[in-house]
C-alpha cells in the first residue's frame, strides 16, 4: 500500500550557506512533523505500534487502519469481512468455499501486514497507545477464532438437520410403501434402505445415524407385514427380501434383524405350502424351497404329517357326496409329494396314488348316479383300462356300457348294474345283422355286456317302408348272429354301427322286458333317408317279429 509519510526540514536554506537546525534571526521556527519521517530511524515504540496493528487487522475489522487513520484501507477491511459473513452465513452442512476463505485470509494477512508496515513509522499519540493496542489485538483476535469456532458449530448443526432430513424422507418413502402390495412397491423400500445405511455406514456418528437401528425395525415391521397379518402366501416374498439384507448391509447396522426373517420366513413357506396342497400349484413349490434352505426347523419337520394327514382326509371324503373333487386333491398330493426332496415325503406318493385308485371308481359311479352319463362312461372307462388288476374292473365296464346306453336312453341309467349276475333260468336272444356294416350291441340290465355283430356280406340298405317287412328276411342268406343267454328281466339296447358305416348312419336303441318260457329274436338293419330331409335321426317302423315279440333297427 502506498504512504504519503513526508516531513520538512526545519531552517534549511537553499543558498548553500549550510546551517542546519537554526532558523533565520527574527523568523518563527516550523511546527513538528505530523508522521514519522520515511527514511531515517523510526519514532520510539515502533516494533509496538507495529505488532499492535498487524494485531488489529488481523482481527479482521480494520481497527489497525482505523487507530493509523487509514480509513479506506479500513473499510477494505470491512468489505472483505461483510463479504465473508455474506457468503457463510447462513451456515451450510458444507462450511464456505475454499476459495472464498483462501481469499479472506490472505487479505487479513496483507492488511497485518501492511498495518504493521504503516504503524512502524507512525506515533500513536501516547506511550500507553502501543501497549494498549497489543492488548486489544490479541484480545479481538479471539473475534475470528470465536466466530469460527460458532460457525463450526452452527456448520455441523446444519449437517446434523440434513442427515435428519434425509432420515425423515426415508422413513417416509416406507411409510407411503407400508400396506401396499410388495412388488408393487419394493423399489420404495429398497430406496429407503438406501438411505438408512448412508446414515449408518457414512455418518455413523451423527444424530440420524444413532437413530436408524429403531428405523430398521419399524422398516422390517412394514415389509414383513403380511406375515403379522398371516398372510403367508404374500409374506414369502417380502421375507425372502429381507432374509437378503445382509449381504448388501452390514451386520453390526442391523444387529438382531440380520437373521431374524429365518424362522418367520420358514413359517411362511410351511402355512403357505400346505394351504396350497391339493389345489393349483400344489404347494410344492414353497414347500420344497422350506425343506432345500431350512431343513432341520420345526415347520420342516411338519410337511410329512401335514401331507400324510391330508391324504388321509380326502381318502375319508371319497365316500362323501364329492368323490370326483377329492380324487383330484389326492392327485394333487400325490403330486407335491413326489416332488419334494425328502424321501420319507416321497414315499407318501404311494398312499395318495392308492387313494386315486379307489376315488377315480367312486367318482365315475358317483357321475352315473347323478346322471352325468357322458362323464361317467369316460371315468370307468380309464379306470377299467389303468387298472385292469383291480377287482372292480369288470364292474367298471359294466357300468360304462349302462352310462353309454343311457346317454342316449336315459331309463338305462336309473340304476346300476347289479354286482352279481342273478340265478335262474335264462331266455336266449338271438340278434340278426342285416346291414352292410359291422354292429355293436350294448346292453344292460340284470346282466350288462356287448357282442359285435360282423358286417352282412352282400345285404344293403332299405327304404323305410321295405325295412320293417324285408330285413333278416331272404332265403338262404347267411346273417351274421349273436347269440345271449338272459336271465328274466328290463333291459336296454344300443345298437351302434361301426365299420363300413359312415357319418350318416345313427345308433339306435331300445328297451324290452325278458319273460321266463320265450326265447328272442331281433334284427338289426339300416334304412335310406329322404334325399330331401337334413340328415335328421330317422327311426325305422316297428318290426313285427315273427317268432320273438320285439325287434331293433337303425336308419340311415
């Protein structure tokens, strides 16, 4: 900084006379001068007045300047300092910019030193000034050191409320998320996690950090809901989730929660499993993944007699009023069982499959009572074809030809076939084929059965008014026949043309009484239909036997 320190010598001519310190005779002498000379030593005190300046300044408010006089270096002082409030103030979590500090303190630094510069050739006014002025710097230097020492603290109390804040915007973000389906929301939840550890891992310290082991729990208590409300089906997931943690969190931030999800998570596998046993999915899957990850916990050692208890109650319900329901859940069981990995679970797939075996023959003899007779004809049909070494297996049969029977007349099915077939005497049926096509006959009554009749070899079909009087009827013609020993009773027919018959051609039945002391006859043929009609079932006129009272046809 630049000085206008000058001063004059008194008495001192400029005509080379040379006297030095005597003023002209009758002249008055000069005033002192008002700073100490530029050159020269310096007034009394100096190193004082000097330190005690550079003091001042340093304090950062000018008063060096100030008590020197050098007011517009004072308030260079001033704006710096002003400048320096302006940009710290109002304390930020980051303090002041390095820049704006580097730049305050070098000017501090130059105002010391140009003030102890300037003061060096300065009187103060007194002896006691550069005393005082030493002891007033070092006090006012505790100024800066205080106010930092309170932005210090107002600095760290602002990162403190911004650690909180970011804690509150966690606790938030599971707030929103809580009660809400967890995969709709598990972006939510891992984002609030992120934040917890944040706090914990990098602030570990601060107020946030020591308040996040309570905000785990209330975050483990929000994910883990379901599991609370036991609904374990959506428990598994969100378990599963947490039961992760501690591969990305650290263990001492968690605490106990680390590997607190493991038997809740067990549980829920189990209570979900086996409310799933027997219906769609089966169970297998949660109960396969309890036995894989915890093999030796009490809800693993529950699956076998869970299963086990299961089939035993829906072998119990075949003899229920749904057999056909509780066969499919013993499917099911025998299912799941067989897919778990334990052996002594495995082996339960036996006893569901022997419960499948006896449900498959209830519930097809259930569907005929109730007279779903397309159903029932289905079932005992593959069950007499899957279990041909099972004593019901014939009866099974039997039962299926009275289900097709009654499907197209349903009087055959108002009773099944009975177990045993009657004694006493039998009457014969004989039944004629005089169609160009092979026939099958089925029928039932107190006895049940089918015989198939070959193809007529040279026969054709009749016009319907022909059919009743000419069918089984040419000389010398050799009919293909079946021949029935029937014991006394009601029976019912169908009469189905297969081989060399084609879309056309309609099965037929009927129904006749047996009377003891008569033997049988009946013919079976096929009519032409009207060139004119929508291949509507056609049936033949009545045959009039000639020898037994009942006859059969079908119409084409």
């Amino acid at each position: 900084m630049e000085s206008d320190d000058r001063y004059g010598v008194a008495g001192q001519r400029d005509d080379g006379a040379g006297s030095d310190g005597a003023a002209g005779f009758g002249e008055p002498a000069p005033p002192p001068p008002s700073r100490a000379p530029d050159m020269g030593p310096p007034p009394p005190g100096a190193p004082l007045r000097s330190i005690g300046a550079a003091l001042l300044n340093l304090a950062g408010l000018g008063l060096g300047y100030a008590l020197l006089g050098r007011w517009a270096r004072a308030a260079v002082c001033w704006a710096a300092t002003a400048a320096l409030l302006w940009a710290a103030l109002p304390a930020d979590p980051d303090g002041v910019p390095g820049g704006v500090l580097a730049g305050y303190l070098f000017v501090l630094v130059l105002a010391a030193a140009d003030g102890a510069r300037i003061a060096r050739r300065s009187a103060l006014g007194g002896a006691w000034r550069p005393v005082l002025a030493v002891g007033l710097g070092v006090v006012l230097l505790a100024v800066p050191a205080g106010g930092a020492a309170v932005y210090g603290s107002a600095r760290d109390e602002a990162r403190e409320q911004m650690l909180l804040d970011r804690l509150a915007a966690g606790d938030a973000r599971v707030a929103a998320a809580s009660g809400q389906p967890f995969g709709s929301v598990k972006g939510e939840y891992a984002g609030a996690l992120d934040v917890y550890r944040a706090l914990g891992e990098d602030h570990p310290g601060s107020r946030a950090a020591k308040l996040v082991p309570d905000r785990l729990k209330t975050y483990y208590d929000a994910v883990s809901a379901p599991y609370a409300e036991k609904r374990h089906c959506e428990a598994v997931a969100p378990l599963t989730y947490l039961r992760t943690l501690p591969d990305s969190v650290d263990e001492k931030l968690l605490g106990t929660l680390a590997g607190w999800p493991d038997e809740p998570l067990a549980t829920s596998l189990y209570g979900c499993g086996v409310s799933r046993l027997g219906g769609p999915g089966g169970g297998g899957t949660e109960l396969g993944e309890l036995l894989r990850t915890f093999p030796d916990s009490a809800s693993a050692q529950q699956v076998g007699p869970a299963i086990g208890k299961r089939i035993k109650d829906q072998v119990a319900a075949l003899k229920g009023a749904e057999p056909c329901a509780a066969t499919e859940v013993l499917r099911g069981l025998g299912a799941t069982a067989s897919q778990l990995p334990a052996e002594g679970v495995k082996a339960l797939r036996a006893d569901a499959d022997r419960g499948v075996e006896d449900g498959v023959y209830a519930c097809g003899v259930d569907q005929f009572e109730d007279g779903k007779f397309g159903d029932a004809r289905t079932t005992l049909t593959d069950f007499a074809r899957t279990y041909k070494s099972d004593g019901r297996a014939k009866k099974a049969r039997n039962i299926a030809i009275a289900a097709e029977i009654a499907d197209d007349r349903p009087a055959a099915g108002k009773r099944l076939p009975p177990s045993k077939r009657p004694g006493g005497s039998r009457m014969e049926l004989v039944i004629s084929n005089d169609a160009p096509n092979a026939v099958e006959v089925l029928y039932t009554g107190p006895v049940t059965g089918t015989v198939t009749l070959k193809a007529c070899g040279g026969c054709e079909r009749y016009s319907a008014s022909a059919g009743a009087r000419q069918a089984c009827r040419a000389s010398g013609r050799n009919y293909p026949k079946a021949r029935l020993q029937l014991p006394a009773g009601e029976y019912h027919f169908l009469y189905k043309h297969g081989t060399g018959a084609t879309a056309r051609v309609d099965s037929y039945s009927s129904g006749t009484k047996v009377q003891p002391g008569y033997s049988y006859t009946s013919c079976t043929y096929v009519i032409e239909r009207s060139p004119f009609d929508l291949d509507l079932p056609q049936l033949p006129d009545p045959i009039q036997p000639v020898v037994s009272p009942w006859g059969a046809g079908s119409s084409r």
